[in-house]
C-alpha cells in the first residue's frame, strides 16, 4: 500500500473528475484520478469529428479558457483542451488503473486498483469522490447475435462501410447523426426505431435533414420496430406488419448508455426507488456513505440526459469546499 494518505481520491478523469482534482489542488489538498481508461476516455470513443452542441466557455474547468477554430469546439479541439489543463495543474493521474472497490469510511478509506501490468495496488485517502461517468456501458439491445463482431454500440467514422448494408438503432441525435454520415459515405442506411417518430431532442438543424433523408427514400426507416435476431448476414425485425429479414452487414446499436449502478451499490450508494437518482446531499453532493462524494452524470442516476459538461464541471467546486471543511474536522 502507498504510505502517502491523501486527501481525496477521485475515481474517473473525464472532465467532470479533472475538475474535482482542480479544485482540490487548488485548496491545497493532495488528490490521486484513477481511470479505466485514458485521459477522458469517453471523449476519445465519441465519433472522430463530432462536433459539440455547445460554445467553448460552457466547457472550461480550471478557470483556462477554451479556444476553437469554430464557433463551437470539436472533439480534438477538447481532449488537446483537457490535457492542457491536466497539465497546467500538474494533476496527478493514473491511466488505465481501474478502481476495483474501496472500503472505508471518513478519514481512512483504502482504495484497490489494479494497473496494466496486472498488480493491484492499495491507496489510503481521507475521500472518495465517484465520477465514473456512463459512456462505456452502452444499454444493450439483448439479442441473439448482438455479441458477433460486426455489432457496436459506438459509432466513429461512416468510410469503412462504403457500399455495405448497415442498421443503425435508435431515434436520437446520435443515431441520427450516424445515419446521415454512412448515407453519405455511400452506405445503404437502415435507420430502426421503436417509438413512431424520432425523438424530439433531435437539434434543429439536424432534424430536417434526416427526416428528408427518410421522406426520399435515401435512408430506410422502420419505426415502432425492434430488432429481434442478428444473424452474420442479416438482422430479423418485428415491425407493425410483422416480422421481416432484412440484408445486413453491419449493425450500429446506438440506444445510450447508463452508469454503473451495481459498482455504486455496492459501495454503499443507496438509489431512490423512486426516482432511481442516487441520494446526496443537495449542496455538498456527499452520498449516504459518509465520506463518499459523487460528481457528474452519476448524480442524475438513470435520468443521464440532465448532467452534462455544461453543469458537471460545477460539482467539483461544491465537492472540494465540503471535503476541506470535513477535513478540519477530522
């Protein structure tokens, strides 16, 4: 076990828990970031040129501003933004260091990882801070067939599917988004939905191209339609007229995504079964488990469409301010 007892321990380094090591390094307390992957892992999985749906200052932590070539920032214009202020405030991370759990309780908790060389590692800290996000646990179609290779639930780029019949799944902007890129890089698009119409959170702008798209006949769609069966060359749907077989070599199941609930409850975050929100304290964002702080996406729970960078980067502020005043109590 490392000998240094640190202040914090902030599971996940996407924005969100960049933020949370800022305002703790900021205090003057000592904070370690472990995550499963790289450096906010979740914006290096979104499709290579995404575009995002907000200005740069919605985006900045740190108090660093965000420059862009455009009016609105892409992805390589973030993840060059976030390294920079990772760098800036001499954050220290730890990349592809999954947390296993952590047991504990305020003052002494001890944190189990493991690194990519395969050895697990303990880390003693006052509190835990749980950011963990929810883009690399995609809510899956639960189908036969929906493990074979030619299955993804991330969409990057449309220019390997050149002439192939590709399935896109879901009725939001990222499966639209999706569809209208492969359509566009020559693929012959089947766009699924399971309600009768996309979703109405679909931006502006891209709502009349895809709905064209589709009223042309360019895009394929089914809509109040499942995907029942995926098979090596083909996908079975059950649609309103019933069950049909359609060619398929390609199938990009993009349906959302939610937080790792049984992670959370199993170090002791407790769920309104109402609500399905995890319980915190409004101001301090500290959970039920005393010690133990949640920022980000998981504040919302299921309800993952109201956290965001815009209003996550804010939590790590209110974290930071309760972990320092507990610390004096200690």
């Amino acid at each position: 076990m490392s000998g240094e007892l640190l202040d914090a321990v902030v599971v996940g380094a996407g924005p969100t828990g960049l933020a949370c090591g800022i305002e703790l390094t900021k205090r003057g307390l000592r904070a370690k970031l472990f995550d499963k992957g790289c450096l906010t892992n979740s914006l290096c999985n979104y499709p290579t040129n995404m575009v995002f749906f907000t200005t740069p200052e919605l985006l900045e932590i740190g108090g660093i501003p965000m420059t862009c070539l455009g009016e609105k920032p892409v992805r390589v214009e973030a993840l060059k933004y976030y390294r920079r202020v990772a760098q800036h405030y001499r954050l220290d991370v730890h990349q592809y260091e999954p947390v296993l759990g952590f047991e504990g309780s305020p003052g002494s908790f001890r944190v189990r990882t493991r690194d990519r060389m395969g050895r697990e590692n303990e880390y003693a800290c006052r509190f835990v801070i749980l950011a963990t996000g929810y883009y690399d646990r995609p809510n899956l179609l639960g189908v036969p067939g929906e493990d074979l290779p030619k299955v993804t639930h991330y969409y990057r780029e449309p220019y390997p599917y050149f002439d192939q019949d590709v399935l896109v799944v879901g009725g939001k902007n990222s499966a639209a988004i999706a569809a209208l890129e492969l359509y566009r890089a020559g693929a012959r698009v089947t766009l699924v939905h399971r309600r009768e119409r996309l979703s109405d959170s679909i931006k502006y702008w891209i709502r009349p191209d895809i709905e064209n798209r589709i009223r042309n006949g360019e895009i394929r769609a089914y809509f109040q339609t499942t995907v029942r069966e995926i098979l090596p060359d083909s996908v079975v749907l059950s649609t309103p007229e019933g069950e049909i077989l359609l060619k398929n070599d390609f199938v990009f199941a993009l349906t959302g995504y939610h937080p790792d609930t049984e992670f959370l409850a199993r170090h002791g975050i407790v769920f309104d079964p109402g609500t399905q929100r995890p319980r915190v304290d409004p101001e301090t964002l500290e959970s039920e488990r005393p010690g133990v702080y949640l920022a980000g996406v998981v504040v919302a729970g299921m309800h993952t469409n109201e956290i965001f960078i815009e209003n996550g980067r804010f939590h790590g502020e209110r974290i930071a301010e309760a972990i320092l005043r507990a610390s004096n109590s200690i």
